[in-house]
C-alpha cells in the first residue's frame, strides 16, 4: 500500500497523538499507584496510633505508681492490683475484641477501643480512690487489649502483600515510642504528689487522634467481601491499589477463597483440624515473644542491675539505652521483615538473643563490683539481647498472627494470639523477681537464654515463610494441607 505524502503526515500524526495518549495513560497510571502507596501507609499510620496508646499506657504506670502509692497509702499488695489491672483487662479485650471487629467491622471496632481509651485515661486522673482507679486500668486494659488484636488485622487485610510486614510491624515501632514517650512525661511530670493524675489524663490525646483520624479512613476491602458487600469492597480496593490488573487479580483469589469458607464463624470454627497449624504457629510465637524476656529487661533491668552492684543512676541509664535501643531495632525490623522474611529474621537473630543472655549470665557469676571490661561487657550483651530479640519475635509477633488465620475466624483467632501475649506477660511479670531470688541473677538469664533457644527450635519447626505471600495463598495452603510449605511468593 502507498500513501501520498499528504496521508503520510495524517498517519504519522494518529500515530503521534496515539502515543502521547499510551504515554498519558502510562503516567495517570503510576501516578495512581503512588497515590495509593501514600493512601496505604497513612492508614497504617493512624491506625498504629493504637500501638502508641498501647506502649504509652503500658509504660506510664512505672512513672506514677510511686506517686498514686503516696495519695492512696497504698499497701504492696495495692501497688500490685493497680499496675496488673491493665494487664488483666487486656487479656478480656482481646478475646471479646474478635466478635465484635467481625460483628461490626474492624475500623467502628478501632474507634469503639479510642473511646473507651478516652473515657478510661480521664477516668484514671480523676479517681477518687484507688477502687475507681483500679476499674478505670481494667477499662484501659481492655482497649489495649483489643486495639492489640484489631489494629493488626486491619492493616494486614489493607496492605499490599509485598508491604505487608513492614506496614503491620509498625505497630510494635510506635508501641516502643509510646514506651519513651511514658518514660519521658513520667520525667517532666514528677515534680509533685498529685502529678500522676496528669499522666493519666494525657493519655486520651492520642486516644482521640486515633478516633477521629479513623473517620477518614476506609473499612477492610476483606471484611466488606466477607460481608457481601462487593461494589464497597472494589471501591476500597481501587483506592489502595490505584492498579485495575492487581485489584483484578486480588478480588479474584479472595472471591475463590469466601466460596470455600464454612457457614458460621463461631469459636468451633477454630479448634477445626485444618486450622490447627496456624493456631499453633501464631500462638507459640505469641507466648515465646513473652516468655523469652524482652519485658523483664525492660521493666526490671533497672532493680536486677542495681541488686547485682550497679549503682542506681547507671542502672537506669542502661535502662534508657534499653529503651533507646528497643525503637531503633524495631525501625529496623520493619525495614528487612519483608525483604528478609519473618521466618529468616527470627532463625537468625534467636540464637544471637540466647547467646547474649549466657554471656550476660556469665558476668554476674562473680559478685565482684562491675567495673572495666565486666562492666563494658554487660552492656553490650544487655543490649545486643535486646537488639537480637526485639528484631525478630517483638517484631513479628503481631505480623504472623495477623497473616496466619482465614478470614472467616481471622478476628477471633487474632484475639486469641493477642489474650496470649498478655497473659504470658503477665506470668512473667509476676515471677521474675522471683527467680531472681530463687536462681540468682545469672541463673535467671540463663534460664530465659535456654527459652530463646526453645523458640528458635520452635519457629524452625512450626513457623512457614510468609513474606510477600497474599493472605489468600496463605488460607489455601491452611486448607490444603501446604500450610508448612507456605514460603512468599
């Protein structure tokens, strides 16, 4: 076929304007998709202000219990109810948190735990007594609780698999900057009697930064398919992907997944066989996130070093460092967990955590002063410990119980993993002072050296590779019986 010169230039201009529109096309695209990148992480984001309330409630109570024994003349027995209030109430949010997220929907959940953290905060600064303050801990503990178990779900069924961990993980960031944000009022605050009243109190700031923030986000697209509410569920999607081929392919593989659901999704749903592998992966990593000691450093480095010699303003020094270092590790976790994988991170930095506490044993085997190298070397095993565990089980442990569990008792289950960590905390809480009468300080770090190695024969058993894997996979291998082959895609 010929063209005149005159077609020629027709020609030549369609197709000109042909590729200036595929161009244009190209870049509304990723324009799209970046939107939707920056929509997801703003999500994640207000949606982890729950780990902030969850750390600055957790840690306040060391700052103002001193200053609320002096106001009440509270007895050692008092002290204890009112700091192991919020801890008893969070293992009940988390378990009735579940029903009520899969009742209502994850983001009324999220807003319904904000309000009861107001109304709980200024209920503590305004107690009369320590009756009423002890029944306002028990409220806040159940908005812990169920802010534990709701917010990681939620922004597990909002991300990306390929953002998944990092995005979930930030909620155990913003919970060791609640931590240091507790530490640090409990500092400015302490100049007078009734200063616990103002610690308290300041906690519903964030509490309603967290409600009124989740007005604007959406619910999760997996609830809303869960609910038969498709046309909802697409639009949500849309503005989180911002790509028509991945909402496509995402709607597809969850679609085949709800036809293969059970009818019901009520608590007999979870002891079913098939589901059994992950109930034992989320909650073993659960209680061994606990067990393995990242608290007792925490909350009783400061007593456990100043009763082995230290002096006690070196003590809460390396306490802050503790603190400091606990952040940091975390913000480093979010950053590898979903290149590296949560099973990896947690094969590899185990047996590092384990052998920082036989060397921290070992030092204390003398009851010499710590001085020099001893000294130097406490320190850095203290916190190399908390740099190998905090990387590994404290970041994936609300990662893998959010991804782990089908949708259908996805919340349920979410709770359960959430009620363990609580109770496992409590349990150590209660006996670490303890063993450290009964064992000595270097037999009760060697104690909890062997509980990391425990966990790293654990994980190395129980716990598949998750990373880059759509939640969707992961339930088909649950149901396929492929669960421990589950490695990311």
């Amino acid at each position: 076929m010929t063209h005149t010169p005159g077609t020629q230039d027709k020609f030549a201009s369609l197709m000109h304007k042909r590729a200036l529109s595929a161009f244009a096309d190209l870049a509304h695209e990723e324009d799209q998709t970046q939107s939707a990148r920056r929509y997801v992480s703003i999500a994640a984001a207000v949606a982890a202000v729950g780990g902030l309330l969850f750390g600055y409630d957790t840690g306040i109570i060391a700052s103002a219990l001193i200053f609320v024994t002096q106001t009440f003349s509270l007895s050692t027995m008092g002290q204890e109810w009112v700091a192991a209030s919020l801890n008893i109430g969070a293992i009940f949010g988390a378990v009735l948190s579940g029903p009520v997220s899969d009742r209502w929907g994850r983001r009324p959940a999220i807003m319904a735990a904000a309000v009861v953290f107001i109304v709980a905060s200024i209920g503590c600064g305004l107690a009369p007594d320590v009756t009423v303050l002890i029944w306002a801990r028990l409220g806040l503990g159940v908005a812990v609780g169920a802010t534990t178990q709701i917010v990681p779900v939620y922004v597990a069924e909002l991300a990306p698999a390929s953002r998944r961990g990092g995005l979930v993980s930030l909620f155990q960031l913003v919970f060791s900057l609640g931590l240091l944000l507790a530490f640090f009022v409990g500092y400015e605050l302490s100049g007078s009697a009734e200063s616990w009243r103002a610690m308290f109190m300041l906690g519903a700031l964030p509490a309603l930064l967290l409600a009124s923030g989740m007005l604007f986000l959406p619910e999760s697209p997996r609830w809303l398919l869960h609910n038969e509410r498709e046309r909802h569920a697409v639009s949500v999607l849309y503005r989180l992907r911002g790509h028509k081929e991945v909402v496509r392919d995402e709607l597809d593989e969850a679609l085949v997944v709800r036809t293969e659901e059970d009818n019901g999704a009520d608590w007999r749903s979870i002891r079913q066989i098939w589901v059994r592998p992950a109930l034992i992966a989320a909650l073993g990593v659960a209680a061994f996130s606990q067990l393995s000691g990242p608290n007792v450093i925490v909350y009783y480095a400061p007593i456990i070093l100043s009763q082995a010699g230290l002096g006690h303003s070196a003590a809460l020094l390396t306490s802050v460092s503790v603190g400091v270092t606990s952040t940091l590790t975390t913000a480093m976790g979010i950053v590898l967990i979903d290149k590296v994988g949560r099973r990896r991170m947690m094969l590899v930095m185990l047996p590092f955590a384990a052998l920082s506490l036989f060397v921290l044993g070992a030092i204390f085997v003398s009851a010499a002063p710590l001085t020099g190298l001893r000294l130097t070397l406490m320190v850095i095993s203290l916190l190399g410990y908390i740099f190998f565990n905090f990387g590994s089980l404290s970041v994936a442990v609300w990662l893998i119980a959010a991804e782990v569990f089908p949708l259908v008792i996805r919340s349920k289950a979410m709770g359960l993993a959430s009620a363990t960590v609580w109770l496992s905390d409590t349990v150590v809480s209660l006996i670490t002072l303890s063993l450290v009468n009964a064992l000595g300080t270097t037999g009760t770090f060697w104690l909890f050296g062997l509980v990391n190695v425990a966990a790293f024969l654990f994980v190395w058993k129980y716990v598949p590779e998750t990373a880059g894997t759509t939640l969707e996979h992961i339930e088909n291998s649950l149901r396929h019986g492929n669960f421990y082959k589950t490695h990311g895609k």
